[in-house]
C-alpha cells in the first residue's frame, strides 16, 4: 500500500532493551571472572589501566540506535485508508521469502539493507473522528506484532516494536492528517510565494 502521508515510523528491535542490557552485564560478568582468573586476584585489585582496557573491549552501544533491524511505518493512502509498511533488514527475511528464493546476497552490506518487507491491511477511518484514527493505528500495530512474531522464529531474541513516543490519544490525527495533505497539495509556486511573503 502506498503511503502519501506518513504520521510516524516506529523501530523494531531485535530485543528488549532490558535483554539487551542484560546480555551486556552478562558479558560484563564473564570479563570480571576471565580477568580475576587470570590476575589471580579480585577486580578491585586489578590495575586500573586494565580495568579500563578490559571494559571497553566489553562495551556495548547504545541499544535504541544499534538493536535495529527494521520499522513500521503507519500513515495514510490517498484517500480514506490508515495503512502501513513493514521494513526488515533482509537477513531477517525467512528463508523461503521471495528475496531469499530470487536473489543470492553473499555481501553483508547488502544483508544488512533495510528494504520493503510486508504491507499491512488498510483501516478506513472517518476523517473528523480521532477515536477512528486511534483505533486504525491501534489495529495496524496489532497486524505488525503479529506478524513479527510469526517471522522470529529464535528462542534468543524476541523482536519488539518500540513505543508510541506518547500515549496515541494524546496525538490529534484529524488536525495532524489535515496538515500533512494541505503540505502535499502546495504546488512548488504557492510554496515560493509563501517563503517570499
């Protein structure tokens, strides 16, 4: 489904951010041990030069920039419909998707591209009614979920969709859709015309 009027993308992550840093102080963990047996002494003792070295070698990034690996993007068709795209770095496609059967990617940047992955069903919403609005995203969400669950196969990770950065009521998507296709229907000179005044 095409998207004309975008209102907001939401990352999906490979894992929780309190798995992910879970992980992270499990590493963390097994560097103390590997280090304290090595040394032959507790940690507090260790240098403080090779505390510094050891922890940076066991650092782990930022999880809301670097557990991506793809977005939902919610907005609106053309006309009346409230519509989304699922993006998936395309390693995470299944094996028997229609990238993987027709293209061979053996480059890893080319594994890690973001790229089109599933449309999602349209929601028709009653344009002067928010409570419409609310309950379509809400409805398209829930189709990403699934679907994400249906695709992540892993015991390991469990992929999650990130938050709505504010409660969905507090958004005004009547107003905000109003906006968005009074922008799109601007042509180049009204917009000139507009800067110049």
């Amino acid at each position: 489904m095409i998207l004309n009027h975008r209102f907001f993308k939401l990352s999906i992550y490979r894992q929780s951010y309190e798995k992910y840093y879970k992980c992270a102080g499990q590493d963390k963990v097994k560097m103390i041990e590997s280090m304290e047996s090595s040394w032959d002494k507790p940690y507090d003792e260790i240098p403080r030069e090779q505390q510094i070295d050891a922890e940076d070698r066991c650092w782990w990034p930022p999880w809301a920039l670097n557990n991506i690996i793809g977005y939902v993007d919610v907005g609106m068709d053309s006309g009346v419909r409230l519509t989304g795209n699922v993006f998936l770095m395309r390693k995470y496609f299944p094996k028997d998707s229609w990238e993987n059967r027709n293209r061979k990617y053996d480059l890893t940047a080319k594994k890690n591209e973001i790229v089109p992955f599933c449309e999602l069903n349209p929601f028709y919403v009653h344009l002067q009614d928010n409570s419409s609005f609310i309950g379509g995203v809400e409805s398209i969400l829930t189709e990403a979920k699934d679907i994400i669950k249906t695709i992540c196969k892993t015991k390991k990770y469990k992929w999650v969709i990130e938050k709505a950065p504010i409660p969905l009521k507090c958004i005004d998507f009547v107003k905000a859709f109003a906006e968005l296709k009074s922008k799109s229907t601007k042509t180049p000179n009204q917009s000139l015309e507009n800067r110049r005044a």
